[in-house]
C-alpha cells in the first residue's frame, strides 16, 4: 500500500490525532510530543496499516488501526498516555 493511500484511509482518524494540542505532527502521520517521536504509523503491502504509539515503558506498541474499531481503540491509547 503506499503512504498517500493509506494516508487517506485514516484521515479521520489522523484529524484526531491533530486536535491533540500536545502533538506536533513534523511530517503526515508523524507526530511527536515534546521533542520524542510519540506516534507514527505503517502501510503494509496486504493493506492492513498500523498505528505505533510510546507507551510509558519507552518502546513502540503497535494497534492494527485498518478499521474504525482499531482506530477507536488506539485513539483511547493515545488519549490516556497524553493524560499521564
């Protein structure tokens, strides 16, 4: 899948992400918080995309976010680990 399609597969989800005042997205689909990259995500070639988000334990967690349930749930992620 390229990055512009699945770009526009999660443009909502993305239009979220945005609201966060505490998110500075330095590229499409790359946002950061404070000076660490805290959010990207990955187009894989069988169409599934997936969200990495930080968690408190410093690495990367992947959420499959290919569907609006996907996409609900890591939205409750990412909200939560902004409320640390």
């Amino acid at each position: 899948m390229r990055r512009k399609a699945g770009l526009e597969r999660i443009a909502g989800l993305l239009d979220a992400l945005r609201a966060f005042g505490e998110l500075r997205e330095g590229r499409p689909g790359n946002f950061q918080l404070g000076s660490k990259p805290f959010l990207h995500f990955h187009y894989h070639p069988d169409g599934t995309i997936t969200g990495d988000v930080r968690l408190s334990g410093g690495g990367f967690t992947a959420f499959d976010v290919s569907d609006e349930d996907g996409q609900q749930e890591f939205l409750a992620v990412v909200e939560s680990r902004l409320g640390e």
